[in-house]
C-alpha cells in the first residue's frame, strides 16, 4: 500500500506540518488587526461617537464645504466620518 521507506507516521507527522503551513500562510494574508486601527488615509477623527463628523459638515454650511476644507487641510484624499462608518 505505502512505499517501503515510508511509514504511516511519516505522512502523519507531513499532514500535520502542512496543515500548521497553512495556518501561517492564512495568517500572514490576513491583517486582522488592520481593521481595528482603521483606515490609513488622513482625515478627522469623528467628533461624536454616533454622528461622526456630520455636526462638522453642519458647521461648515454643507457637504461640499466640508469636503473643500478637509481637502485643503489633508490634501487631495481625505477621509472623514458618517455616523459609525468611515468614509473616504
């Protein structure tokens, strides 16, 4: 059934070092932490934990005043807060 020079214990010790590859393979294709540090793109910061940054927008008259402002101050990628979800 097996070749002569292998063992049922040699392809068990394999599978088990393959499988255990895999697991770092998958690990370093995926940055789980990436998604609790945010977005790496400038922007502010939201200033109310459930608006975000729609009370700024407010003050600034509009969206569009909003986005010219945060373009002149972090360049021509901004992004910024909309309730809980990040825009950009």
């Amino acid at each position: 059934m097996f070749p002569a020079h292998l063992s049922v214990n040699d392809l068990g010790v394999f599978a088990v070092v393959m499988v255990l590859g895999l697991i770092v393979v998958l690990l370093f294709m995926f940055d789980f932490r990436g998604a609790s540090k945010g977005p790496s793109i400038p922007g502010e910061e939201p200033s109310d934990p459930e608006m975000g940054n729609l009370g700024d927008m407010g003050k600034a008259g509009s969206l569009h005043e909003y986005l010219m402002l945060l373009h002149e101050k972090y360049g021509t990628i901004a992004g910024f807060w909309w309730a809980k979800n990040i825009c950009c």
